[in-house]
C-alpha cells in the first residue's frame, strides 16, 4: 500500500507571509517521511467542510510547481481539479510543464466539478451537470490525444481545438497518470473504466464495508469497456491525525496511533485499497514526521486482493 498527503488548509499563524515556509517545510516533511505522493485541491475559495470560503486558499498548479522546487522524488497531483476552470488544451499544457519540470512526478487529478459558489463569485460558468460531465469526457480526450502527439483538430460538442499541439511532451511515457475523483457509479467510475489510471473515493463517507460495492461497479464497467481491472489504482482519500494516543489535535481531533492507523489502512487494504491519501489536521507539525515513516514502513508490505 501507498500513502499520500493531502494538504487543504493554509490559513495559518502568520498568514499569508508564513504560507511559503509553511507549505514548503510541509512538502520537504513529507517527502522525508517517504510519502509517495503529494495533492492539494483545485479549489479557488475554502471550501465548506473545512471553513469558511474567505480563508486562504492557493492555486493549485502554482503550489504544485512550488512543491516540485522544494522535492526530488514525490509525485504531485490536484485533488481534484474541476473540469470547468481551465479550458482542455490549456490544462494539458499545464499539467505537461509540471510534468516536465518536476522531471517526470505529475498527476492530472480531474473531475466533474461541483463547487457553484467560487464559479459564480469568480464568473467561471457552471454548467449543468450533464454538461460537466460531457466536458469531463471530451477534456480526458484532449489530453490523451496531445499527450500521444497527435495534433489533428479535435472537434467534441463544447470544444474545438485546430491544432492541439503539445511540445515538450511530459517525460512520464506514456502521459502523465490520470485520476478521477468521485464515485458516480453510472458515470464517473465509467469514466475511470475508460480513461484513467486511478479512482479516488472517500474513506470517511464510505467505510471498508462501502468501498468494495463500488469497487465492483467499477469492476463490471472495466469489463463492459475490455479493460483490466488491475491496471486501475484505487485510492481513498481518509482524515488521519497521528499523535500520541488519548491527546487531542489543536483542532480538537483525538489523535490516533500508528498501530491503531495500520490497523485502520489494513482494513482498507483488504476492501481493495491500493493507496490512501491522508488529509492530516497536524501537517505542519515537524514531530508527527517519524511516525508518518512508521506508518509508511509498515503499511507499504499491504497488498489489496487481486494485486
């Protein structure tokens, strides 16, 4: 099993001139503990289950490019990024050059997008949800198709592209691994049969008893589309707060220990988990970094069924 970091707060001490050393001590932090991956989310405005929308909030492929100055080795994604907010071809340019300069640790993190609020109050427009979700398709085309070289006009129902031509190509062969966030079974985990690389679910809103149900929804749609169901990673993401046991976190979470999180991600493990991606309200504590590398050194022998 993989573990990953997910950082979706900056609003603090000091903000916004402490964010840049904050974030990247964080990211330095992870990299050491031997996390394999690193996500922040493509939001513009917090969002509600974390705080109010006027806390701070970083572009994600800005931080993300400033997370791959500060590493060598972690890979690097959005969790996710809505498919309204950045045109196709301009996306997979995007997602190309991270590619390029983080030399070759970029993920494209993608969904249907879902947030109207910051759509509306920064006049992105917000189409119905059939509408996203066919701009989700068609987006996921643009990129396989530039990613593969191949800059013949493409013209889909929402975009026309003359010429997508994409130079330099990502270093990661064939293209940069996709993800797609949700578990839409009629839709989003189709999506994830035909096109990506990885599904992410959430563990809080799922369990280990939900997680397998959509794991075989996603199982019957790889065989409606001729696809191994194997080669898809399926990930979680999960609220994880390491620290010593009956303590509580400054934001009054109880701390959990790293046998009681094994235990936790083992479960996980056995309903077909391959890699959890941990939102941690400590993340800027330097101390809680040797027991992520605890963790990480005893969950990497975990292996989901059928891998």
């Amino acid at each position: 099993m993989r573990l990953g970091l997910q950082v979706s707060y900056f609003s603090w001490p000091g903000a916004p001139a402490s964010i840049g050393p904050t974030f990247g001590r964080i990211v330095r932090d992870a990299e050491g503990a031997g996390l394999s991956s690193l996500w922040v989310m493509d939001h513009f405005f917090q969002i509600s289950m974390i705080g109010p929308p006027d806390l701070d909030m970083l572009e994600g492929y800005t931080a993300l490019a400033f997370a791959a100055g500060q590493t060598t080795r972690i890979e690097l994604g959005t969790l996710v990024t809505g498919v309204t907010y950045r045109h196709p071809g301009l996306l997979a340019k995007t997602v190309t050059t991270l590619d390029v300069l983080s030399g070759g640790r970029a993920w494209l993190g993608i969904g249907a997008a879902w947030n109207e609020e910051e759509h509306r109050g920064l006049g992105v427009p917000y189409p119905s949800t059939g509408e996203r979700f066919e701009r989700l398709e068609e987006t996921l085309q643009i990129c396989l198709q530039m990613w593969a070289g191949d800059d013949r006009a493409y013209e889909g129902k929402h975009h026309l592209l003359e010429r997508p031509l994409n130079v330099p190509q990502s270093l990661r062969r064939p293209h940069p691994p996709i993800l797609i966030g949700g578990g839409g079974e009629k839709k989003t985990l189709r999506l994830v049969a035909q096109y990506a690389d990885a599904c992410n679910l959430f563990d809080n809103g799922l369990g280990p008893a939900g997680i397998p149900r959509k794991l075989d929804v996603l199982r019957r749609h790889c065989e409606d589309v001729g696809r191994d169901y194997a080669d898809i990673e399926k990930t979680v993401l999960a609220r994880v707060t390491l620290g010593p046991k009956g303590g509580t976190s400054p934001s009054g979470e109880p701390f959990a220990s790293v046998d009681e999180t094994v235990e936790r991600f083992g479960r996980l493990s056995e309903a077909g988990v391959d890699t959890v991606l941990m939102g941690m309200s400590n993340d800027t504590d330097e101390a809680v970094y040797p027991q992520v590398a605890e963790l990480v050194r005893q969950v990497e022998p975990l292996q989901a069924p059928g891998r």
